[in-house]
C-alpha cells in the first residue's frame, strides 16, 4: 500500500514536472558552479585503437568563458585557447606569439579534432537550445527526446537519459536527419565538493568509429575567479 | 590400352557414383563463391610499383574514396547549389558512408590581420542567391586549388561530391544505395559515379551479368551444333553434361582453396564449355563409329583408340593456359591459368571415365539406327567439304602452300601494326556511363590516374615540407600534372592565415603548432600517417598515352634521384607507373607464354610421335594460325590487353588438337594400308569431320563472348573463333600437304 502510494504521487509529480522542467534541472545541475579549475585529459582514440594523449589546464567561469591552456603533448605545449561569448575564441600559440581571433562560422565543425562539434561545446544552455518530450520513466531514469531549436542543427534529435535522482546526464544519443545514431555520449558524474561534477565524457563518433574520452581531475570550485583571467592579453604568459 | 579400357567399363557404377558424389559436394562449394572485381587487388606484389600503390592505397585510404560527378551548364547557379546540396545530404544519411565533402559542405579559412574565420566554403542554410554572391563565390572557388580542379571543374561546368566508405561496410550494397538514392532525386544535371569503390561495384554487375546471360546462350549454342552433328540426345547431353560437371568442380575447387572470380576467371565456365564439349565429342564420335559392328565392343574399340589422343589433346591444351603462369603480370591471369587447366584434365578424365561408363549403362539398341541416320546427314559435309578438299589435295598440293605462305607475309606485316593497351577503361564499351566519367575526370578534373609521391621522413620538419612543396611545383611543371596536393601544402595555407604568408615556416615549434589546427581534420589520415613519419603528394596524370607516361616517369626518376636521401627517402608510384610496367609486361608475357607452350607442345607431340620432326610439322599449322591472328589484330586495331594476350596461348593448346588428329589418323591409316593417297583420304574423312564438327562447336561456344558487356572480352571470343578456324584449316590443308611431301619422298627414296 505504502509503495503504492509513493509509486502514485511520483507519478503524479512527474505529469506535473514535464519534461522542460527535467531538462532545466540538468542545466541547473550542470551551471551550478560560478567558476571551476581543474587538469583535462582528451584521449583520442581511432578506429584501429590508436590513442593519443592532449593535457590541458582549464579555466572556467560562468557558462561562456572558459580558458584551456595545453601541456601534453611536448610539441603543443603552451598553446592556448580562450573562448568567449558568441562563439569568439582566441588562439595563442607560442611560436606565433600573438593571439589570434578565431571566428567559428562552422558549428558542425569538430573541435581541433575531437568528436565535439562546436555545436555540442556550445555555452548556451540545453533548454535554450532544445525542446524536450519526456519519452519514459525508467526505474533509474528518465528518457528525454530533445528537438532542436535551430534548423541549422546538424541534428534531428538527441535522446538524453537522465539521473532520476539528481538530474544529472548519463547517456546522450545524436541523430542525423536522416534519423541515423550518428554519435554517442556517454557520462560519468561524481560529487566534489557541493556540486556534481561530470568526470569522464566519452562522445563516440559513429560512422568514424572514432572516439574522444575526456577526463577531468584536481577539480577546484567557485574560487571567484576574476574575469582579468580571461583575458586576451591574459593568453600570453608574462616573461620569466 | 586394353586394359584400361577394360577397367572403363569394368568399374562404370564405380565412377559414376563417384562423380555424382563429386559433383555434389564441389557444387555445394559453390554457394560461397564470390566476385572480386578489384582491379587493384589484381596488382602482383613482386612489382615494386603496384605493391607500394596498393600499400599506399590502403594506408591513406584512397580505395576506399568514391565520387558523383555533376555536370550542367554553369555551376555557379542556386538551384544547381541547392541540388548537391541534396546529394550531400542524402549521402550523409547513407548508410556505410563514414565522410562526405562538397562544394556545400567543405571547410573554408580565411585570414587576415584581425584574425582567423573558420567556416564553410557556402553557408548550407544561405546558399548565395543573388548574382553578386554567386559571382564571389566563383571567385573563391578559383582562386585556391583546394576547390579548383579538385572539387569544381576548371571550367566550373562539374563538381564533384566526394564521400568515403566506412571499412567493415559492404561496399557494393553501398555503391548501390548511393546510386539509387542520387537517381530517385530525379535532378536535371547529369550525374555520374566514379571512383574505386563505384567502378568495382560496376565490374561486378558486368560480370554477373555475363555469367547469367552468356552460360545459358552457349549452352543452347553448343547443343544445337551438337544436335545437327549427332542427331541424338544422347550426343547432346552427354558432352554438355561433361562440361557441366567440370565446370562445377573447377568452380568448387576454386572456393575450396579460397580463391575469388575475378574479371577473366568469369570466363572459365564459357571456355570449359567449349573446351570440354569438344573431348566428349571425340569419344562419342569414336564409339558411334564402330557402334555399327557390335554395342559393348564398340565401346572398347573406341576407347583403345581415343585414350591417346583425347588424353593428349587435353594436356596440350593445359599446356597452353598453364603458360600464362610463367611471365604474366596480374595475378588474376595466373589464377586463370591455374584453373582453366584444372578444368580441363577435369573434362579430359570425365570424357574417358564418365562418358563411357554413362553409354555402357545404358541401352545400346537404338544407336545403330542413330549411326545409320548420322551418316546420311553428314554427307553434306562429305559432299560439299571434306571429298573436294581431298581432291584439292591430291591435285594441287603447291597451290595450297604458295597460298598459305602469302597469307603469311600478309599477317606478318599486320603483326608490326599491333598496339598495346593496358588502360582499364577500354573494358567498357563505348557507350558504357563509366567511360564518360572517365573523360569528364580527363577534361575537367586534370585526369583520373593517380599518382602518389611517398615521403619517408620526419613529416613536421621544415627541411621535409619544403622538398615536398619543391617536389610539388616540379611536377607541375610536366604537361600531364595539373594539380598536386599534401599536407606541406595545408601547412603553407594555415601559416598564410596566420600571418606569416603562404609557406612553410622555417621553425619547427611553428610547424608543430599549426599542426594543432590541423589534428583530427578528415583530410589529414589522405596526406600523412598516424604517426607522422609517412606522407604523400596527392596528384593525378591527365594523359592516357604510354609514352607521355614513361616520359613522366624519367622526368620524375631524375628529380627523385637528386633529391632522395637518408633523412627523407622519396619514392613515386601511381596507376601510369603500373601502366609502363603492365605495357612492358604484356610484350613479355605474350611472347612467354607462347613460346613456352610452343616448345612444350613440339617436344611432346614429338615424344608421342616418336620422332621432332613430326612435332614441328603437327605445331606447324598452329603457328600458321597464330601469326594469322596477330596479323588480323594489327590491321584491324584490335590491341594487345590482358584478355586478348591470352588468345595465341590458348589457340595454340586447342588448336594443336586437330593436328594431332590428323597424323594420328594418317599414321593409323597409312601403316595400314601402305597407301599414301588412301591415308590422306581416310584421314580428312574420319577426322576432318570431327574437327569440323569441333571447330563449329568450340568456336560457337567462344562466339557467345561476344555478347559479353566487357570489350576485352568480346574479342577474346572473337580472335579465338578465328584461330580455331584457322588451325583447323591448317590441320586440314596445310598439314596434309606437308605430310603429302614429306611421304612421297620418303617413297621415292626407299
């Protein structure tokens, strides 16, 4: 009786929070931090096995800003990018000297070789971006069907399963518009600190069966980053 | 002989289960027999070009790269824009497609002071529609050769919607769904499909096609001749049934040891056919012969008789396909000549073992009535043929040799007319849509044959990017190179962006750097390894001319010698360097093989014939035969290709059949009777009719090739037709003449 009970009123909690509100719970879930710091590690892995190896320092402040500075591999260490608001980023490289502004008109572009589009990187927030339909209520989460906004999507839907508990993401599959599963994520949260956290994103590339795993540690929150940290001039380091 | 023929018919159900047995187990191998159409895959690996095109092939994936070509008036129109835009997309959706790059869907850097703009060449959701934009979208397009010539034609009449086939997928269904998804959007541009994974798919419909509609016709083909030479079931059945039952086996075979049909394997049934029928033929002939007297005696008889020369016949005839092991270039021939002659020891043995058993099963008590009817019937062919050309003979022995000779003189003028031609293009017919893709990929696209120069060395040092821009100019220096393309020259192009102009920079740290705007790029597995020791020089060969192609190898063999060294090792290859060695290889192959199975078939038909002299004049008439041939495809423009460089060695292991029937029936009868003009009598009317019997039935069965949708094919038909009537001339008008003279001195001198 008693579980009947509580089966009834989260049913009837989910009718009432539709899917729009979910999807807001996971966007909540994943701005919550003003600003995060921590060592990334991109494992690029190709259709033969073959990995290699970026490191990055990253940077990152409210939704939209977000520094990366590389160390690893040897040859591109020091290279630098800093991604500002309305798909601004700038690119230091070192031997270069001077920043440049790189403009990106191409969202379905892959992120210097990654299996992340700029579309997937964006810094608007899901609902922004998608309109979901809550497709099923599973025993540990919920399956969201999101719709893109933007006709320019290169993608007809994305099927995102959803922590029942705490909204955070677990699985995300991309769909061509030809209604194809082209791409695959896959998401492991952890709690540090307050927040949730996602450690590792693996996003498997399909048809390339080409993968990028993407690992997060020695993460710091809310530090109050200042915004003079993501600065352009800020990208090249001060003379030692 | 006795004996043997004895064993025959003593253990007929033995054999016949055996082959029933047989035939079952290889027939069911059958079903897992596949086409590989892959020309490329043809390409011997002791020939230092082809094995480093094939490695490079399928190291940087250029095999797996397919292409629709779209023609108009003008490219540069929204709708035309908005139609590939349509093939981009319903190609994207394919499935097995991993990639797709066109002219609406291809990244675009632009740099200036300000900085970097990384977008597309044409944004797909704006395309340009008014005449303004358009007009600078042309002026885009020309001003980089990453677009020009390479994805729109120079003249901006065709573009090109390049897409790549994902490694486990299956590539024929693939080309297939392309093919009819482009189709059933019904544009009004011309499309085309070209590339290897397209042209494979489209070798392998021509080869199905043939196997299913050129089996059934010779089938019916050769029946009929053998309905109007025997006027029997029997004499219908019995050879087809052979030949059907070795085919089987040499097919089941061939999957056992796992090989593939290839594009002239296709032709093993056609020619086991032809072949084969032609053995049942002389045993059937032999035992209706003496059927007249006695049923199971005849059998005997006749195969104390036939076992030599049918057991000879074939392996002559395996001598002429097994030459082409020793000295052909593609490996497919090999393979041909490997199992054409497994066939037919397969039809020799089914004709001596199988026939037999089958007749002496069976009843024997209307056969003398067949042998009665099939004497009348034949005395057409005694009439009109065979009694005049004894007369002729008899009468004017010189005249027949004075004409053979000038014939001769003739064919061997033709022989120095003969030309070479080893471009895979000349498989299609004229009409074929394949070969116009290949012209537009000519006239517009800067040629179709790649070319690849491979860079051993470390593929970010400044010292190894610059020679390969120097290496890069200096081909394009040459009349057939219009444009090349490596990844020095995506490194120029990035550092232009930003900011340094357009080359590659002195320092490595900077190479090192632009790099990281490079990684992961689609491009960039087409120009370099994984592990970046490795890369290549893209480029195509405009001219399909042997000699332009031997000029560019020199050209490019000097440059590579000067410049080549311990820190970057260069090398060259590409289809025109395989084309220079196939050309060379096809002289060398053709006069191989031939003179392989000439010297083996006069050393054996002497060992038969107990004397070398006797060999030379049996191998005499072929020769004869072959020199017509090759002059009939030098002044009729038919050129030496990897399936007509087959035709001599083949006529001549058939071909030598109707020789070694003539002495042996001349030597058979002359011993007899002692009478040199009876033999010669006896022989053209016992073993002429056979032979022409033969002829129309072994050629009728190579004839069907003609229907073949291959060309190569059609006059590998055509020019075997001509040499099995030449031979069979030959054998009965030249041989009997030499064997006249050569007697009648005999005679006069004892």
């Amino acid at each position: 009786m008693i579980i009947s009970v509580i089966f009834f009123t989260e049913n009837f909690t989910l009718n009432a929070q539709d899917a729009v509100t979910l999807l807001q719970e996971m966007d909540n879930l994943m701005l919550a931090p003003k600003d995060k710091q921590g060592t990334v590690k991109i494992i690029l892995t190709n259709k033969s096995g073959k990995e290699k190896v970026r490191e990055a320092e990253m940077k990152q402040k409210g939704r939209d800003k977000r520094l990366y500075r590389y160390t690893q591999p040897e040859s591109q260490a020091g290279i630098a990018t800093l991604s500002l608001p309305d798909n601004i980023m700038w690119l230091y490289m070192p031997a270069f000297k001077k920043p440049k502004k790189i403009s990106l008109l191409a969202k379905s572009q892959a992120f210097t070789g990654t299996d992340f589009s700029y579309e997937d990187m964006e810094s608007k927030s899901y609902s922004e971006r998608y309109t979901p339909t809550l497709l099923n209520t599973n025993e540990d989460t919920y399956e969201l069907e999101l719709i893109p906004k933007s006709e320019k999507s290169k993608y007809s839907k994305i099927i995102l399963n959803i922590d029942k508990v705490n909204y955070y993401p677990l699985t995300m599959e991309y769909f061509n518009k030809g209604n194809q599963k082209i791409k695959e994520a896959t998401y492991k949260y952890q709690k540090t600190g307050n927040y949730w956290n996602a450690g590792e994103v693996t996003m498997t590339n399909l048809k390339k069966e080409h993968s990028t795993k993407i690992v997060f540690t020695n993460i710091i929150f809310d530090q109050d980053l200042s915004d003079d940290e993501f600065t352009v001039e800020n990208l090249v380091p001060a003379p030692e | 002989m006795d004996k043997l023929a004895q064993s025959i018919f003593k253990y007929r159900w033995v054999t016949i289960v055996t082959v029933i047995l047989l035939t079952a187990f290889l027939g069911y191998q059958i079903k897992d027999l596949r086409i590989n159409s892959d020309v490329i895959s043809a390409l011997p690996d002791d020939d230092p070009d082809a094995a480093l095109f094939k490695e490079i092939g399928s190291k940087f994936g250029g095999n797996d790269m397919g292409m629709i070509i779209l023609e108009t008036d003008n490219i540069f129109k929204t709708e035309v824009l908005e139609h590939v835009q349509q093939l981009t997309d319903t190609l994207r959706m394919t499935d097995g497609i991993s990639s797709v790059s066109s002219l609406t869907d291809i990244i675009d850097i632009k740099g200036d002071d300000y900085g970097i703009e990384i977008g597309k060449l044409v944004d797909e959701w704006d395309l340009p529609d008014t005449p303004e934009e358009l007009e600078k979208l042309k002026q885009r397009v020309f001003s980089k050769d990453l677009y020009k010539g390479s994805i729109v034609s120079e003249d901006g009449t065709a573009t090109l919607i390049i897409f790549t086939i994902q490694d486990e997928a299956d590539i024929k269904s693939v080309a297939n769904s392309i093919r009819e998804k482009a189709e059933s959007l019904n544009l009004p541009e011309k499309l085309y499909y070209i590339g290897s994974p397209m042209l494979v798919t489209y070798i392998s419909e021509l080869m199905y096609s043939d196997l299913l509609r050129l089996i059934p016709v010779a089938f019916i083909l050769i029946a009929v001749v053998l309905y109007l030479s025997f006027n029997s079931k029997r004499g219908v059945i019995l050879p087809l049934l052979t030949a059907a039952i070795a085919i089987t086996w040499t097919l089941g075979t061939m999957v056992l040891f796992g090989y593939e049909m290839s594009m002239i394997s296709n032709n093993i049934p056609i020619i086991l056919l032809a072949v084969g029928s032609a053995y049942s033929i002389h045993v059937l002939n032999k035992i209706n012969y003496y059927r007249e007297t006695d049923g199971k005696r005849a059998i005997f008889l006749a195969l104390t008789y036939i076992i030599i020369p049918v057991f000879l016949a074939a392996l002559t005839t395996i001598i002429g396909f097994i030459s082409f092991i020793f000295g052909a270039y593609l490996t497919i021939i090999k393979d041909f000549g490997i199992f054409t002659a497994l066939g037919t020891f397969f039809t020799c043995l089914l004709s001596l073992f199988f026939v037999p058993a089958i007749i002496s099963s069976l009843s024997l008590k209307k056969v003398k009535n067949v042998a009665k009817n099939k004497k009348k019937e034949n005395s057409a062919l005694s009439n009109y043929l065979l009694i005049p050309l004894t007369n002729l003979l008899h009468k004017h022995p010189k005249y027949i040799l004075t004409t053979w000779s000038i014939l001769i003189l003739i064919s061997i003028g033709g022989i120095f007319l003969i030309e070479r031609s080893v471009d895979i293009q000349e498989y299609f017919k004229k009409d074929n849509p394949t070969r116009a893709a290949e012209n537009i990929m000519i006239n517009k696209f800067g040629g179709s044959k790649p070319i690849y120069v491979l860079f051993r060395g470390d593929m970010q040092s400044p010292e190894v990017l610059k020679l390969m821009i120097e290496t890069e100019k200096y081909m394009e220096k040459s009349p057939d190179v219009v444009s090349t393309q490596s990844v020095a020259d995506l490194i120029a192009e990035i550092n232009n962006v930003m900011g340094e102009g357009y080359k590659i920079p002195d320092e490595r740290d900077k190479i090192e750097q632009l790099w990281f705007l490079l990684d992961g790029n689609d491009i960039m597995p087409r120009f370099v390894t994984d592990e970046l020791d490795e890369g290549i020089i893209l480029s195509k060969f405009v001219s399909p001319d042997n000699k332009a192609k031997k000029v560019f190898a020199n050209y490019m063999n000097a440059f590579i010698q000067n410049h080549s060294s311990e820190d970057c090792n260069i090398q060259i290859t590409g289809m025109p360097f395989v084309d220079v060695t196939m050309d060379k290889s096809l002289l060398k192959s053709q006069m191989g093989s031939l003179s392989i199975a000439i010297f083996f078939v006069i050393i054996l038909v002497g060992l038969i014939m107990r004397s070398l002299p006797k060999g030379i004049y049996a191998t005499l008439p072929i020769i004869v035969a072959i020199v017509i041939l090759f002059g009939v495809m030098g002044y009729a423009g038919i050129s030496l290709n990897i399936a007509t460089v087959l035709v001599a060695s083949v006529a001549l292991g058939i071909g030598i059949d109707y020789s070694i029937h003539v002495i042996s029936y001349f030597n058979h009868s002359f011993k007899i009777t002692g009478d040199l003009n009876k033999a010669i009598e006896d022989t053209i009317m016992i073993s002429g009719r056979a032979i022409v019997i033969n002829v129309f039935s072994v050629s009728g069965g190579f004839l069907v090739l003609l229907f073949s949708e291959m060309v190569p094919l059609q006059y590998f038909g055509l020019l075997i037709a001509l040499s099995m009537v030449g031979s069979s001339l030959g054998a009965l008008t030249l041989l009997p003449v030499i064997l006249i003279l050569v007697n009648r001195k005999k005679l006069i001198r004892s």
